[in-house]
C-alpha cells in the first residue's frame, strides 16, 4: 500500500489528538467504573474497526485484511501484557486513584519504544530478506516459553525490577510515599522522584520485552510499516480502558498463554515459509484469509475452554469448603 508523507503526518496528529481528548478527559485521578472503561473500550475498538474500513474504502482488501488480522493479534498480546502490568501495580501498591494515570504514561513510552522498533524493522526487512528467519525463530522460542509458563502454573507471579530502573533509582533517590501524582518532590533539601515515576518507568520500560515479540508477530502478518504502526497503536491506546474492564477476568483467563503460543508459533512458521519462498525455495505460503481464521479460532476457542476450566475450578473450592464446613458442624456436634 502506497503511503503519502502527508497520509503519514494526518494519521499520527489525529493519534495524539486521539490521545490529548483521553489525557484531559480522564486527567482527575479517580477510580475507573466498569461503566467508565467499558465505555471507553468500545470507543477505540470502534475507532479502529472505522480506521480498518477506511482502508478497505479508500485503499483495498489487502490493507485492510492485515490491519484487522494485525491489530488482533497485537491485542491479544497486550491482553497477555496485562497481567504483568497487575504484578508491578500490586508490587509498587499503586492507589486505585492514579493507576489510570500511571497506565497512561506507560502507554505513551509504548508507543514511542514500538515505534522506533517499527522503524527499525522496517528497514531491515527492506534490507535483508534473512531478518525474516531471525523473527521466525524468535516468535517459536517465545511460543514455547509461553508454553512453559503455563505449565509451570505459579500461583502468583513474581516482576523484578530491571538494572536500568534500579540504576535511576540510585542515581536520583525515591520518596517513601505518594505524593499525589507528582513525579518529583524536594526531600532534605534533595530532588528525588516519587514511586508514581517509578512505577510509570517500571511499566514503560517493561514493555521493551514486550515488543520483543510482537513486532516480529505483526510482521509476519504484514510489511507495511504504515499497517504495522497503525495496528499497534490503536492495539495500544485501548489498552488503560482493558486494563480496568477485564481485571477480574483475567484470572479466568487460564488457557490465554496456551493461545498465544500457538498464535506467535503459527506466526513464526509463517515467517520462515516466507523467508524460504524468498529464497527461492518452493514452499507453499500461508494467505492472509488463513491467517486471519487461525488467529481468531484460536482466541475464540482459548477463551471457551479457559471460562469453562475457571468455572469448573470454582464450583470444585466450593464444594472443598462446604464439605469443611460439614465436617466442623459435626466435629462440634
């Protein structure tokens, strides 16, 4: 799809002017409702379906296919991200208040640090043909490392703050408590930051990881740089509203690790076939009707059979508990 440098300039003012009205309209700190953030996650999911049809109007079917499979796929992923983003503000014992906040900026970083991967892909992609068997091979090793998460099945999660954040908190000091939602403060006479900077620092710099695997992932659905950036931007910007909407139901989400990993591994075949048909090798290529219907069968699946597991679990502890509590009724009696 050809891109116009003006196309380029209109799509990124209208994503921060996007960004501006979510920054000032939510710019309060206050709890998130489930009304609030369902509200707010059905608006960007109908920008982007907007933005998809946009393409299949005024570019073609091709543009328009790998948007939506791209921007599926990159939410996915950001659904998995979540639960990394609920350890570091349960570790750093973020107030409810300003979680929207700390999310906010944490999407901006983001968007900045993907960008700048997008860029550099992009130009490798362009360059070398064999950056394709590198993405292969990293999105089937992040596949079986999902696998073997979810095996190991923990109980609860443990994040570790990285050495760069480690070094900036003992280069300039961190403050002992919040001080609403400034990010620094004067303290014996010292600047240092706030733990809201910390964390917002913790979740943006996470997300490096993060883009680790699904930019190679939404390259293998598509070379466009312009679908690539839309896709995880719109992928992205909903993400805080996710993040409030679905907090309690990620726990259900059991077998969520177990579709990843067959999504990024698909993928990842799919970039190797293509890399060897670049070669001139004579393999078959996966379209992008079949790209699309996997990823979504896969999700649509991963979601019954997790939301049936949980359920299954669930009635299993109750019926742990109230034969305890039988057993303590006739212990007493």
């Amino acid at each position: 799809m050809e891109v116009s440098t003006t196309l380029w300039v209109l799509t990124i003012a209208g994503l921060i002017a996007l960004i501006a009205a979510d920054f000032f309209i939510g710019r309060k700190p206050h709890d998130v409702s489930i009304k609030e953030a369902g509200i707010w996650t059905i608006v960007w999911i109908v920008l982007a379906a907007i933005f998809g049809l946009g393409l299949l109007v005024f570019g073609d079917g091709q543009a328009s296919g790998e948007f939506f499979a791209g921007y599926i796929t990159e939410k996915s992923l950001s659904v998995d991200n979540l639960f990394v983003f609920v350890v570091i503000m349960a570790k750093f014992a973020v107030p409810s208040q300003y979680q929207q906040r700390v999310l906010l900026f944490g999407v901006l970083v983001a968007l900045v640090l993907r960008t700048i991967f997008i860029a550099a892909g992009a130009a490798m992609i362009s360059n070398f043909s064999w950056v394709f068997y590198i993405f292969g091979a990293i999105l089937i090793w992040t596949a079986w490392g999902l696998i073997k998460e979810a095996r190991a099945d923990e109980e609860e999660e443990e994040w570790e703050e990285n050495k760069l954040l480690k070094a900036i908190e003992r280069r300039f000091g961190v403050a002992d408590r919040y001080h609403g939602t400034k990010l620094w403060i004067e303290e014996n006479g010292k600047r240092v930051m706030t733990p809201m900077l910390v964390v917002m620092l913790a979740i943006g710099t996470t997300d490096i990881l993060f883009a680790l695997d699904s930019i190679p992932a939404i390259f293998g659905l598509t070379q466009d740089p312009y679908i690539v950036f839309t896709a995880n931007a719109f992928a992205l910007m909903g993400l805080r509203q996710l993040y409030f909407l679905i907090g309690g139901l990620m726990k259900k989400l059991v077998h969520l690790s177990y579709g990843l990993s067959v999504i990024l591994a698909f993928i990842g075949v799919k970039l190797v076939l293509h890399a060897l048909h670049e070669s001139g090798v004579h393999v078959p290529e996966v379209t992008l009707p079949v790209s699309l219907s996997v990823i979504c069968g896969v999700l649509v699946i991963t979601t019954i059979t997790s939301l049936i597991a949980s359920k299954k679990k669930a009635e299993a502890e109750q019926r742990e508990i109230d034969a305890g509590s039988k057993d303590k009724d006739s212990v007493e009696a």
